[in-house]
C-alpha cells in the first residue's frame, strides 16, 4: 500500500494496542503490513493479537538506581563524580506484532 509506514513505534503499549486494533479496522495486516513496537513491557501485550513486540524500560531497575543517588546526596550532600550517570540497558522483548 502506497504511503504506508513499514512500522510504528509507539511510546506505550497501551497505546500500541490502540494503534493495532485501528489499523485492523482498516484490514492492514499486523506484521504483514504494518509492524508495531510498544514500549514498558505491559501486561496488555501479551492479552492482544498479535501480541506485542515491547521495548523493557526496566522502570524498577531505573527507580531503585535513582533512590541509590538521591541517598547518596542526603547522606553526602553530593554525588561523587563517577557515579553521577547510570546505564539502564531496555532490552527488546520480541514477539509476534514485528
């Protein structure tokens, strides 16, 4: 189909299911047609066909990493210089939308 986007990313899987269920009243295939990316890894995912291909935040991991530094500041009243940034790898749960 002519101007069609190959995929879409979505920043929410809520939103993401949304976006399926539209574009299957409209007969587009997914992934045939098009491919969609939802993001947190919500349960909803894995409730709506074709399930949902998410991108893992890892928000707990990311919460307890900002609790860390912000006690680290109470006790301290600063943040040493290297500990200042911290990497949260998202990891892509790959299933059937993509």
């Amino acid at each position: 189909m002519r101007g069609l986007a190959a995929g879409i990313v979505v920043v929410c899987d809520r939103h993401a299911a949304w976006i399926i269920a539209a574009l299957r009243r409209r007969s587009l295939r997914v992934p045939d047609d098009v491919a969609v990316v939802g993001c947190n890894d919500l349960d909803v995912g894995t409730m709506i066909e074709p399930e949902l291909t998410t991108i893992n935040l890892r928000i707990d991991e990311l919460a307890r990493a900002m609790v860390r530094l912000l006690f680290t500041l109470l006790d301290n009243g600063s943040v040493p210089e290297g500990r200042r940034a911290v990497v949260i790898q998202p990891e892509l749960v790959v299933r059937s939308s993509t």
